[in-house]
C-alpha cells in the first residue's frame, strides 16, 4: 500500500458519521482533493481487509463521482456489485433511489420516491438526503399523467424548505427544486423568484457551474411554458363551461318555443271558434303571454335589463288592458 492510498484511507476514517449532516461535505471535500479519485476508491473499496467504514466512504465518493458525470449504466452495476455488502448502511436506499430514478421510466420514478422517503425518514437531519425526496418528487409530479394533489405537493414543499432551512438557504439547486415545486403548484412568479436565487448563489468557481447553470435555464425555461399551458387550459376549461352553459341554454329555449307554439296554436283554435270580441281578447292576451315568457326568459341569460324591463311590462299591459277596459 502507498503512502498515498494510506493517507487516503486515514482520511476516510475520520469522517464524520454518515448520519452527521457534516458528513456529505466532509466526503465531497475530501474526493475535491484527490487527482485520480475514482482509481484510489476502487482500489480501497476492493480490499475486504480493510474495515467496512472505510470501504462503505470509498463506496459512497465513488458513487459520487460517477453520479457527477452522469455514468449511469456503471452507477447501477456498482450499487449491484456492493449491494449485499452495504446494503444495511442508511445512506444504500438513496443509492437505490437513484438507480431507480436513472433508469428514466414513471414506475422507477415512483420506486426512486420511495428509497428517498425512507432514507428521509432515517436519516432527518441530513440536508442532502431530504433535498434528493424532495427532487424525485418534483420530477414525480412533472410526469405523471395526472396532476398532483395539494396534499403531495405540500409535502414536497415541506421537504425542500427542510432542506433549504439546515443549510442556512446557501445551496443553489435546493432553490432550483423549490422553483419547480412552485411551478407545479401554479404559483409562477415565487418559483422565477426561486430560479433567480439559485443562479445567485451558485458558486462560480465550482466544477459544476456550466451544467448547473444550464440546468437552472432549462427550469426557468419549463416554468415559462407550464405558465403558457396553464393559462391554455384554464381558457380551454372556460371555453368548455361556456360551451355548456350555452347548450344548455339552447334546450330550455326549444322548449320554451314549443310551449308557445303548443300555446299559440290551441289558442288560434280557440279564438277561431269564439265570438271576434272575444277572440280578440283571447289574441291580445297570448300575445302578451309570449311577450312575458321571453321577457322572462331573457331577464335570465341576460345583463342588459333595461329594455328587457320594457318589454316585460308591455306583456303585462297586453294581458291587463283587455280586462279592464274589454267588454
């Protein structure tokens, strides 16, 4: 063993517990260190004589860095090849999780939430833990099929304000994931608010900064379209309850119609067998029944009641006036 890889491994053994929240900064500074990192932690990771602290760190900075370059196929093999070695560890359900989540279906994404809750359950305290349910479930939502309900949102929203809190709010993603968690719950101007934080804060000498800030475009981006198709939906479901309303409105009118028209005609054959005084009344009073039928009917469908009310009153005066002044 070289005096380097035993530094290396001295080091690994005096990070903090992996339930710490120091303990995912720690790990990170210290793989920021190495200059050939992923040749180290597999050479370290493979010794069985070493004891399983150490081997579980080099597993986890591994893990770490190929996550960072997005090798996903190698990321699954290596939680495959540890698993029975590790997989009581608290953190191997957010290896898990991840695994699930790369695989890119909506089943695996349900299944990555899950890991994510449970290693969010273990390990409460852990920023970084709390933060990654907080962001599958964010993806969640953006593919499901169905909307998400209040209830799931808010939680979501609970676990990434968590997060955003143990850190003092200095983490720039945590921000990007509230954003989309804002947008999901249609609250567009706090989630831009959000994205602006998190391109703020991102630190421009990190080794990530391009790809986070494409990252951070792209979800400003998504937030512009979600806000252009909820305002198409709410205009198309508005559209729809008017499309109702006026099918509706078309039904009680040809019903109103064929009621006069049953009224006119029996009516008309009544007049025709009467007296013409008489049938002239009759005649004065339908038409004035008519008059306060559609009056009646329009004071319903209509604002404009003005004219409306003249009309409603010279129906009335054609039904009044033949009894008082007839005969």
């Amino acid at each position: 063993m070289s005096r380097h890889h035993a530094d290396v491994i001295k080091r690994l053994r005096s990070l903090p517990g992996q339930t710490t929240p120091e303990f995912p900064g720690a790990i990170r500074a210290l793989i920021e260190d190495l200059s050939n990192p992923e040749n180290i932690l597999n050479q370290i990771l493979s010794r069985d004589r070493l004891d399983k602290w150490v081997r579980f760190c080099a597993l986890y900075g591994l893990l770490l860095r190929l996550r960072r370059e997005e090798r996903h196929t190698e990321y699954e093999h290596v939680v495959a090849r540890y698993g029975k070695q590790f997989d009581r560890e608290p953190y191997f359900a957010t290896f898990r999780a991840i695994v699930e989540r790369n695989r890119g279906d909506i089943e695996s994404l349900r299944k990555a939430v899950h890991f994510s809750r449970q290693a969010a359950n273990d390990m409460p305290d852990v920023a970084g833990v709390v933060h990654q349910l907080a962001a599958f479930m964010a993806e969640y939502f953006e593919r499901k099929l169905d909307s998400a309900s209040k209830t799931e949102i808010a939680e979501a929203e609970r676990h990434v304000d968590k997060a955003i809190t143990l850190t003092d709010g200095h983490i720039a993603h945590y921000h990007e994931t509230k954003a989309r968690i804002l947008a999901i719950r249609r609250d567009f101007d706090s989630a831009r608010v959000s994205i602006t934080r998190a391109i703020e804060l991102e630190p421009r000498s990190g080794r990530d900064y391009y790809r986070r800030l494409t990252q951070y475009q792209t979800t400003r981006t998504r937030i512009d379209l979600m806000e252009q198709q909820s305002r198409w939906n709410d205009m198309q479901e508005s559209s729809r309850r008017e499309l109702v309303e006026f099918r509706a409105q078309q039904l009680q009118l040809l019903g109103l119609l064929a009621a006069v028209v049953a009224l006119i005609a029996t009516g008309g054959n009544i007049a025709s067998q009467s007296k013409p005084s008489d049938a002239i009344v009759l005649i004065e009073v339908m038409a004035g029944a008519v008059v306060i039928v559609f009056s009646a009917f329009s004071l319903m469908t209509s604002r404009s009641w003005g004219r409306i009310l003249v009309s409603f009153a010279a129906g009335i005066a054609l039904v009044v006036v033949p009894h008082v002044f007839g005969r």
